[in-house]
C-alpha cells in the first residue's frame, strides 16, 4: 500500500515551500462589489496586493531564499494577446522573484503592460503547474523535497470547468496544495459550488 503525505507531514520534515500566486487579470476586476478598481497602483488600496502582502509574509518564513513565483491568467498582453498562464516577470521558466517588495514592484510593472481582459480559465495554470511538479519529482525532489502551493486569486467563475476538473483531479497526487481565495462573492458564489462538487467533504 502507497502511503499518502498531507501538507502537514512535508511541512514537520522540513521541506521547503514554492508559493505560486496566480492573478485574476480579466474584465470582472474594473469593478469590484464596492464600485472600485481591484487592480489599482495605490496598493494600500489593492485588494490583491493586500492579500499577496498577508499570506507571502506568512510563506517566506519557510522559503530559504525568499522567492515567490507569480502568474497571471486572464490578460490581453502587449504585443502578445490574450493569455491565461504568464508570468508576470515574463519569464514563465524563472517566473520567481526574491521578496515581497520585489513582488510588488513586477506586479505594479505588470499593470501597465496589460489589459483586463477574460474569460475566467483555471486549467492553463494548474495544467503548466503539474509539468513544473512532476519534472521536479523525477529530477530533483529526493536531494531537495519541496512542496509546493498554488494560490489563485479570483475575481470570476471559470469557464473551463471540465478542463480545471481534470487538472485539480491529476494535482491531488502530487505534493502541491491549491488555493482559492475569491474577492467578489457574487462572482465566486459559482467557483465556491464548483470546489465543493469535487471536494464536498
């Protein structure tokens, strides 16, 4: 019988985290449910940038060279077109970046390369994050275990459900935790069904 780890038992071996944030960039964030923009250059004020600050701080402390990896989904892209799986540093082999002022700096970067545009797709990120985890394993994972976590900021409901369904189901055995915090709730209401229909316990 293959025994199965929880976050837990990687986290008391004294792994190393890899947190990945992935950013909703489509049209749903030109206003939020009090009438503002979510993605704004005042990060005092950016819901985003709020949350990236709060779970990062809490992240880094098991990151031994500090770096975060950011994504983004959902964006018309300068000179490329519609994306919904780029790293905001534009490079998606080395999307990391060392810091939290760091990661602020390439997202405040990234706002005035792109523009919102949709729709809500899931199944690019998660499918490019598995390849990531899997090579890992083959090549690196017993001189160096990781485990990995994969945070989805949302500002919508996807629309690549049966796609994002086979993604998740292909993630759950691999050493990758995924998170998704939503910022609309009439918005997420649907995602927040959607995750309970695969995971209703």
């Amino acid at each position: 019988i293959e025994e199965e780890y929880t976050f837990m038992d990687y986290i008391k071996s004294g792994v190393s985290l890899h947190s990945t944030f992935c950013l909703d960039f489509t049209r749903t964030n030109l206003r939020n449910e009090a009438g503002k923009i979510a993605h704004t250059e005042n990060l005092e004020n950016n819901t985003y940038a709020l949350i990236m600050r709060a779970l990062g701080a809490g992240l880094l402390q098991f990151e031994s060279q500090q770096k975060l990896a950011l994504f983004g989904y959902g964006a018309n892209i300068m000179h490329i077109g519609r994306s919904n799986c780029f790293a905001l540093n534009g490079n998606i082999f080395e999307p990391e970046v060392i810091g939290l002022n760091k990661a602020m700096e390439v997202y405040v970067n990234t706002l005035k390369n792109i523009r919102l545009g949709g729709p809500t797709m899931f199944s690019e990120i998660l499918s490019f994050s598995a390849d990531v985890v899997e090579d890992y394993m083959k090549v690196a994972f017993q001189e160096a275990p990781r485990y990995f976590i994969l945070i989805f900021i949302v500002d919508g409901s996807p629309r690549d459900l049966d796609e994002t369904f086979r993604q998740l189901t292909r993630c759950m055995t691999l050493p990758i935790s995924i998170v998704f915090i939503g910022i609309n709730s009439q918005l997420c209401k649907a995602l927040e069904e959607f995750i309970f229909s695969i995971f209703p316990h």
